[in-house]
C-alpha cells in the first residue's frame, strides 16, 4: 500500500501512507524532524518527499496546506535518526526548490 497508494489522488486530494509510530516519545522528543520554509508552491507532498528520501528513511512528510490544497510555503519532514536530518539541512537548506531556495533547520515547538 506504501508505494502503490501513496501520493495518489482521492477526491482530488493527495493521499499520504505510512507507518503507525505506537511509541509517543519519538513524536514528542523532534530529533529527527525537520522544518522547511520557503517552498515554492507547486511543491506537494511527492515532491518534498522525493527531495528529502535522499538521507534517510522518513517516517513522515508533509507540506502545510489550506482545505482547499493550497500551499502555506512551508512543510515537515521527520527521519528515523537525528543524523539523516542534519544531512538533510547540512545538503539542502539554501538549496534552489522549484523558483525558490528553501531554508531547512530542525523543528522547534513554539512556546504556548
């Protein structure tokens, strides 16, 4: 199901797989997630996920959107280990993305 369904379109919307992450720590520490701004906005998920699949496996990846799928400019990225998201910045942030050139650093919570 992970490679035949995921990206392709359900009612008009893109349609992400992955796997289930049972252990809550890996979500609640962030190594390994990653931030992207400055996307360009044709940039959709597929195409983050194709840039970023590079350094290492991603457990999730997503581009910000409005309910009507327009792009925020902006979208995550979350690797199994810490060391393929600081490739991933050390390699792409800067880097030119469609017309613009995207600036990649880890993922920080904002305070509440």
């Amino acid at each position: 199901a992970l490679d035949t369904l995921n990206y392709s379109s359900i009612r008009g919307r893109s349609c992400r797989i992955m796997w289930c992450q049972r252990d809550p720590t890996l979500r609640k520490t962030g190594a390994g997630n990653i931030y992207v701004s400055n996307l360009d906005p044709n940039i959709d998920n597929k195409a983050l996920y194709d840039t970023f699949s590079l350094f290492g496996n991603i457990l999730s990846c997503k581009v910000a959107s409005d309910s009507s799928g327009k792009s925020h400019g902006y979208g995550f990225v979350h690797y199994e280990f810490e060391d393929a998201a600081r490739q991933a910045i050390e390699k792409v942030n800067g880097m030119q993305i469609g017309d613009k050139a995207v600036t990649v650093c880890f993922f920080q919570k904002r305070d509440k």
